[in-house]
C-alpha cells in the first residue's frame, strides 16, 4: 500500500491564479483521468510535478518517469510515440517499463520482484467542437519468479486491458473528464470521473476513481489528484 499512497499523492504541489491566461490552448491533454490519449508534448516542452517528469523530445516523441516511485522502489519509465496528428483525430503508440514488489497470497510477508512490459496505443477523435473520445489498449507482460495471478493486487495494478473515456471542455480552462475500462489480467472494471482545470502553466485534476479486481472484496475507491507544471514548447 505505500505505492498506493505514493501514486495518490505524487503530483501534489501549490498553484497560483496569477498564471491563468491560456488554459489549454495549444497544449493537449496526453492522458484523461487515467488512460493515455492519442496526444505528446510538443517539442522542447516538459511536464513536472513532485516525482513526475516528462519531456517533449520532438513535436511527435515524449519520455518521461516519476522519481519519487523510486523511493519506493517501483522503478519506472515511459515513453510515447505520436503517430497521427489531425485537426479532428490522434493517433499514438507507446511503452511502459516497471520493476515492483508485491505481497504473495499465500504469504503475506514474502514479497516478490516483478518486471512489466506495456505496450500500448491511445487513439483520441473529436466528437464535437467541445468533445474528445479517448480510446486505448495497453498488452502487459509480467515476468517474474512466479504468475502475477499469485500475487495480491494493488488499487495501482494494471495489466492488460481496454479503456475508453470522454474530454468535455466546458471552458478554455475547465474540463469535465470521464472513463471506464476493464482489466483481463486483474479482472475487474476501472471507472472514474472528474474535472481538469488549467492555466498557463498549471494543471489540476481532481476526481474519484472505483476499481474491482478478481479477488478484491469491496473493491477499491480512491480519489484522484493532479497537479503539475507544463511549460515550454
């Protein structure tokens, strides 16, 4: 559960009001609550919160990790592809890389060293002038000394799975964002549903999450909260 608390408060610092001017113009939403769009950073442009870190390598190419996982040791990194890039529709392919630790079932006091592989693509398409549809699947492969299956779940885990989600911009710097996916490596159904607000260089997320994998009684609730620079590019 530390990682849990880690990633429930990894992005966690202060705005000030002084710095709304554009909102969102020109800098599109690269994930929606949880799951990735088919949009990166432009070039030169970085994201930074309090662990997290991203970094816009060209127009078409993002890298990023988060440090603070480190700590914790969930060694991770990232990096994503924008094959398509349209007034009307997105396209992108990316991958993750993590090294984590879980609980066994049957031993709650051993732990065992997992390595996942997540490839992944994110497809966003506008509905309407004020409507994206986010779409995506990620294939995860886990190595490790036994099956993931044996291992406890986290309210983080994620394996393979399918997502689809809604971006509303209500204004130019506040958005309503919803979506729901469904893990078949974890089995259980990932839900949510928040809002996103931004200025120059700040964004803030706040929402509420619901995730029920296989095994996990009740099921996790867990809010969601962002907050991070974006500047540059």
């Amino acid at each position: 559960m530390r990682k849990a608390f880690a990633i429930g408060l990894v992005f966690l610092v202060s705005a000030s009001p002084g710095f709304a001017v554009e909102g969102f113009e020109g800098r599109p939403t690269t994930n929606n609550l949880w799951m990735p769009t088919g949009h990166t950073l432009n070039q030169g442009e970085f994201t930074v919160g309090i662990g997290s870190i991203g970094f816009g390598v060209t127009d078409n190419v993002q890298v990023g990790t988060n440090v603070l996982l480190f700590l914790f040791q969930y060694y991770n990194a990232n990096a994503k592809v924008n094959l398509i890039e349209l007034p009307d529709m997105a396209l992108a392919a990316g991958v993750d890389l993590g090294h984590f630790d879980l609980d066994l079932l049957d031993d709650p006091d051993d732990k065992i060293s997992f390595t996942s592989l997540s490839p992944y693509l994110g497809f966003t398409r506008n509905l309407t002038e004020n409507t994206d549809l986010h779409l995506a699947g990620q294939l995860t492969h886990f190595s490790g000394d036994v099956e993931i299956e044996d291992a406890e779940v986290e309210w983080s885990s994620t394996g393979t799975s399918l997502s689809g989600g809604v971006e509303y911009s209500f204004t130019h710097k506040t958005k309503f964002l919803a979506e729901g996916g469904y893990d078949f490596t974890f089995e259980g159904f990932r839900l949510g549903g928040g809002v996103l607000f931004g200025w120059e260089k700040f964004r803030l997320k706040l929402g509420v999450g619901y995730y029920n994998p296989k095994d996990v009684s009740g099921g996790f609730t867990l809010p969601v909260i962002g907050l991070w620079w974006r500047f540059m590019g």
